[in-house]
C-alpha cells in the first residue's frame, strides 16, 4: 500500500465487513435511541456522517504535529467543533430541520464511531483516506439504523417516513416504537449479519484450500 | 517527537484558539438570522394557537398576519399576547404555560377565548421530552384535540381530563404516560391560576 488503501476497500470495511454497528458494536447507544422514526434515523446519520468524515479529515491533517499524549484532547476539540457547526448551520439555513433533529445533535458528540474512526484510522492515515473512512463508516450506520427503523416505524405506526403504507385494518404494535423493540431488532439484525460474514468467511477458507 | 514540556501546551492553546475563533465567528455572522427564525417562529406558533391561517409560509405572510391578529398587552404576568378580531376587539389570550415534563421543562402557550370559556389552541415552544413518545406532543394531531374544549364544565381546575376517564375530553399518547401527565397537569395549574387571576381583576 502506497498511499493508503483503496476507496473500494475502505467503503467495504466501512459499510460492511468492519461495519461500526454490525460488527464492532459501537455507537449502539444512539442506534437504539432514534430508530423509532426513519425521519430522525436518516437526519442522524447525515450528521454523522459529515462529522466523523470531517473530523477524521481534520484530525490525520494535524496527526504529525499532535503530541501523542494529547492526542484525545485534540480529537474531542476538534469533534466539539464539529458539532457545533452543524448546530449552529441548522438553525441558521434549515430551522425546520434544527426543530426536527432537536436533541439529536448534541447526541452527534457522545457517538463513539466518530472518536473510534479518529483513534483507529485517523491517526495512522494521510486526510484523503481518512475522510473517506469516516464517510464510509458513518454510512455503514445510517444503512443500519435505517433497516432497524424501517421495521421498527413500519410496524409501530404503520408508515415509512410518515408516509403511511399499511391500512386502517393494521394495528400498530406499540411495542415498536418503545425502547425494548430496538433491542430485538437490533440483535436479529447483528445475528442474520454475523451468520452470512461466517458464511463468506468459510467460503474463503475454501477457496484458499483447494 | 522529542517530549517537551510546553510544547503541548502550546499545541493545545493554538488549536483551542483556532476553533473557537471560527465557531465564534460563525455564531456572530449567524446571530441575526437565528433571532430571525426564532421570532417568526413564535410568530407562527403564536397564530397557529389563534387558528389563523397566514396567505403562505413566506416570512413577508407570517409577519404581516401576525401583526393584523396579534398584539401585547401588559398584564400582571407580564406580557401577554392578545388575539384581535377584525374591529380590534379582543377574542382571546395566548396564556403562557410552563412546568416540568419528563426530562425537562416544557413551555408553551394555550390560547383561550375572551369570555375564559373556551380553550382555542395549544402549541409548545420548547420540550425535550423523548422524540418518538413523549416528543410526540408537539405532533398536530395531539394538540388539535385541545382547540375548542370548554372551561366552564369544571370547577376544580380539571379541564383537561384524558379517555377514558368520565368527562375526558382528550386521548393521551401511548407509550409516553408520564409526559401526557405532565401536560394535563401544567395546562390545568396555568389555566386556572390564569382564569382566577382575570376573573377576580
């Protein structure tokens, strides 16, 4: 690798084999908290996205200069930053937006995915790559909220992004909507995921043995 | 990198200074639009309490219903925003509430009618109840069960009563209990403090 890896590579890491959801189990937290709606889902994950892809960009750009020790530091100063920028833009240009993703993006800050990026990839990358890492992750958990959510407001009201889909004959289960659902969700989502990576995986082991 | 002692300090003070400078510059230049946006949303939320329709959404629309429906008078609860009709004359009040939600306070203005008989709208400036459940609240169909409800029923100060109780006069929201609670009791305390407050000037 000369200069980093490939965008092909980093988009599959990110969205799949090394999905930050699916496979390393972070930024759960937010994940079960506004899967309820597809609406909230998607506003949280293009914020996401544009943070932890500005902020892994930021963080390799001054990666040579930071002191080792400081280095956290550094990262949560430049993620608070981020954060607020997104805040202050929206209520600015969009205050309808601002209104609907309310207390969703002082929750952008608390996401490990963005720290775990700078941390894991940022660090040790040029800007380029790393920004698309951080795109590509931030990706991987929109798709993944967005499934969770799709069910989760599709049985739970009976709409898809507030559009409704099923008849009056559809009764909601309210069980959708309240935190226990994104649990089962959640895991039966990571269950069918980790059953088809085993599966791929064996194939390979295959492969390589013949 | 050889370890120095202020050489991280340094570092550190630099990108603080750095960031803030933007993210203050970027405040500064937005400061006038937020106001902007907060104002005609109060203004919005203010004519949307009167059920008054402006010709658009248009800023230039907003502002212009507001300013012929809507004005302030002063009150013993300071300010209070006042609905006119067509000749001036005063067909109702906007009447600030406020109190405790689930996880934060929840303010807002209830808008009653100039004989105190009849409550005209219900919409809430700010929550931070859970979206999806308790943050359901500021949904349309929850508060235009609030329009046209009458305050002359109850003596007790129950004038908000969810079904199915006898005499419940709105639905609450499934799954958020403790907030639909919490704004029964923040409308019933403000109305009739308001109520007797007017009615014994």
């Amino acid at each position: 690798m000369m200069k980093g890896d490939s965008p092909k590579k980093i988009f599959k890491m990110g969205l799949w084999e090394d999905n930050p959801i699916l496979v390393q189990i972070i930024g759960i937290c937010s994940a079960l908290a506004v899967t309820n709606l597809m609406i909230n889902s998607l506003i949280m994950g293009v914020g996401l996205i544009f943070v932890t892809a500005l902020s892994s960009f930021t963080v390799s750009l001054l990666r040579n200069y930071t002191p080792k020790h400081i280095r956290m530091m550094v990262q949560v100063l430049i993620i608070a930053a981020y954060v607020i920028i997104v805040d202050i833009f929206l209520k600015a240009y969009m205050p309808e937006m601002s209104k609907a993703l309310g207390p969703y993006v002082g929750l952008i800050i608390t996401n490990c995915i963005i720290m775990g990026r700078a941390e894991a990839y940022a660090q040790k990358n040029s800007p380029i790559p790393s920004f698309l890492d951080g795109v590509a992750s931030g990706l991987g958990y929109t798709l993944v909220l967005l499934v969770i959510a799709f069910i989760r407001e599709l049985l739970g009201f009976g709409t898809v992004f507030g559009i409704q889909v099923l008849g009056e004959w559809w009764t909601p289960w309210t069980i959708m909507i309240m935190p226990p659902a994104a649990f089962f969700i959640l895991a039966v989502v990571i269950w069918i995921t980790k059953t088809i990576q085993e599966k791929e995986k064996d194939n390979e082991k295959g492969q390589v043995a013949n | 990198m050889k370890k120095s002692f202020s050489f991280p300090i340094i570092f550190m003070a630099l990108v603080t200074a750095f960031f803030t400078f933007i993210l203050a510059f970027l405040n500064y230049s937005t400061a006038d639009k937020i106001a902007f946006n907060q104002e005609l949303e109060l203004s919005e939320k203010l004519l949307y309490i009167f059920d008054i329709e402006p010709l658009s959404n248009d800023p230039n629309d907003i502002n212009q219903a507001f300013k012929d429906n809507i004005g302030t008078i002063k009150s013993d609860g300071g300010d209070l925003y006042v609905y006119y009709g067509d000749n001036k004359e005063i067909l109702g009040y906007a009447v600030p509430i406020n109190g405790s939600g689930l996880w934060g306070s929840i303010d807002g203005y209830v808008g009653v009618s100039a004989d105190y008989s009849t409550l005209l709208g219900l919409e809430f400036i700010s929550h931070s109840e859970t979206p999806g459940l308790g943050g359901r609240i500021s949904e349309d169909w929850y508060k235009e069960q609030f329009r046209g409800i009458d305050l002359t029923e109850t003596t007790d100060g129950n004038y908000i009563i969810y079904k199915p109780a006898s005499c419940g006069n709105v639905d609450a929201i499934a799954g958020a209990t403790l907030t639909s609670k919490s704004v029964s009791k923040l409308l019933n305390e403000d109305l009739e403090e308001f109520i007797k407050r007017e009615v014994n000037k």
